[in-house]
C-alpha cells in the first residue's frame, strides 16, 4: 500500500474536507467547492486547527508541512489527486472530471506535487487561516 493510498475514516463525516488553512491556493479551492456544492455536502477543517492536526496524524499527513489535502467519502480519507477528484466529482457541473481517476495515481500525483510543493510561492500564504463568511460559517468544523 502506497503511502497516499486512501486510508479509514470510519467515525468521520462524509464530505469533510482537510486542507491547508494559511495557503491561498487552498483557501481558494474551499471558496470553489463552496460556490459549486449547492447541496452542502461538504465541510471544511483547517489543518491548523486542533481537530485538523489530530486528523492530519491520522492519515499520515504532517500537519506542520502538509504535503496534500484529504476528503472524507465512503468511510474512506482520500488524499492527493483523489482528493481532488473525488471533490469534482461529486460537485454539479465537474463530476465529468471523476474520470481521470481512471488515470492510475502514480501518473496523477506527481503534478499534484508540483501544485502542493510550490502552492506558497505562486499563490502566496497568510498568517491566519481564512475566515469564512457568516453564512458559510456553520461548514467549518475546528
């Protein structure tokens, strides 16, 4: 079993997104699935936060430098290009892109790395964990 294979979730809601709080590109991802979930099947925890640090060590991400994100769906912690893929394709109008998961991850994640190793540099970092607008609020589970 490859490191980023998907790993357990039971106990955990489908539907939970762990991504990196203080990365722009992240937070933008969030703000994405956001505008695009008009279902609100999916909730959001910062790494940063201390469920997400808990989270993160379980399924073997290093919660002081993480190297992907992760969803929870089927029981199951998706982590990398399955991450990604799995989000576009539950979401209305990407769920075609579900597809390149027949695309074996060894040929996916490496450009998932590229993203994730140069995410700071091209997008940029804040200090804090984005904040979510009142009424997206209720999906942010610290």
């Amino acid at each position: 079993m490859s490191r980023w294979s998907p790993r357990d979730a039971q106990g955990e809601p489908d539907g939970l997104i762990l991504f990196d709080g203080v990365c722009v590109f992240c937070s933008r991802w969030v703000r994405f699935v956001i505008d695009h979930d008009p279902e609100r099947r999916f909730t959001f925890t910062p790494i940063q936060s201390e469920r997400g640090r808990r989270l993160a060590e379980r399924f073997g991400i290093n919660p002081d430098a993480p190297e992907t994100n992760a969803v929870i769906w089927n029981g199951k912690a998706w982590l990398k290009s399955d991450a990604a893929l799995t989000v576009l394709g539950a979401l209305p109008g990407t769920r075609l892109m579900a597809i390149l998961k027949r695309i074996p991850r060894p040929l996916r994640d490496p450009f998932y790395d590229l993203i994730a190793r140069n995410r700071y540099r091209i997008f940029g970092r804040t200090d804090t964990c984005m904040v979510p607008s009142p009424a997206d609020r209720e999906r942010f589970r610290p």
